[in-house]
C-alpha cells in the first residue's frame, strides 16, 4: 500500500541536489496523488515529467489504479512552505493577517518562520498638513497568518 510517507521519501529522493522543493503530497480518497513542486526561477513541465516517471519506475505494481499527477504549485496561489517565501523575498505579495485584513507591499526578509512585507500607508508628518505616503515594515508568522501569496503585476 502506497501512504504520503512513501511517496514523500521518493520525491525527497529525487530532489536531493537540485534547486527545486516539495510544496504539497495530497493523496485524495477518488486514488490520486498530487505532487505539488516548486523552484525559485519557476517549474519546467519536462522536469514534472522527469520526476511523474521516476515515481512510476519506483512504485512499479503498488501505483496501481492510483492516478498520479506532478505539477508546480499554482502562481497567485497561497504559500505552503517556507521555501516559497524566500523564492518571493523582493516580490510584490498580498497578505491576509489572522484578523482577515488584507496587506498588500514587498516582501523585503524572511527569518526562520518569520517574514517582513513593506508597505506604504499615509502618515501626516509632523508640523504638516496634508498625509504623505511612508514605507512601513510590517512583520507577521508564517504560522499566524490566514494567506501570503505572490501578486502577479500586468504593468
């Protein structure tokens, strides 16, 4: 019987040495199994491909009915794992804090499991009257926020 364990000690197996990193194992009760990977400069269908073939040649028979699917994690989709934050360190990402605000500026470091986004609000200077905009750091935990996901920018 194939269980998530398997499955991720294979994918590990085959990332070992390369750029890319696993986001996701889902093994749904309709018998797939999705593998969801991902690389800081993006995710080559051929090397989906590669690693779709690797697993089939390791599971062999015990694949079974089982459907399996490798693909990238989805652009615009919420971060899973650290490696994705730092992949985004100087990108534009929306953020939605555990309160459901949403706080959108640039993703500027990340620390462990703690990451910093510059944002820019309107603050009245002192002696003046009209609000300026100011860059503000905001810091969150990747464990306490609903959602951080990459903005995509058409401009």
């Amino acid at each position: 019987m194939i269980t998530k364990e398997n499955v991720r000690q294979l994918v590990e197996e085959w990332l070992q040495g390369g750029d890319y990193f696993l986001v996701d194992i889902q093994m749904t009760d309709d018998d797939r199994i999705v593998i969801e990977i991902d690389h800081a400069d993006g995710v080559w269908v051929e090397d989906c491909a590669t690693l779709s073939r690797f697993l089939q040649e390791r599971l062999g028979d015990e694949l079974g009915e089982y459907e399996l699917e490798v693909g990238s994690a989805g652009l615009g989709q919420p971060f899973k794992v650290a490696q994705q934050y730092e992949s985004h360190v100087g990108d534009q990402v929306e953020v939605v804090d555990a309160e459901g605000k949403k706080v959108t500026g640039l993703l500027k470091a990340v620390d462990g499991r703690q990451f910093v986004v510059t944002t820019q609000e309107k603050q009245v200077p002192e002696g003046k009257k009209r609000p300026v905009k100011v860059d503000v750091d905001k810091q969150y935990s990747m464990d306490e926020v609903k959602s951080t996901k990459y903005l995509l920018n058409f401009k």
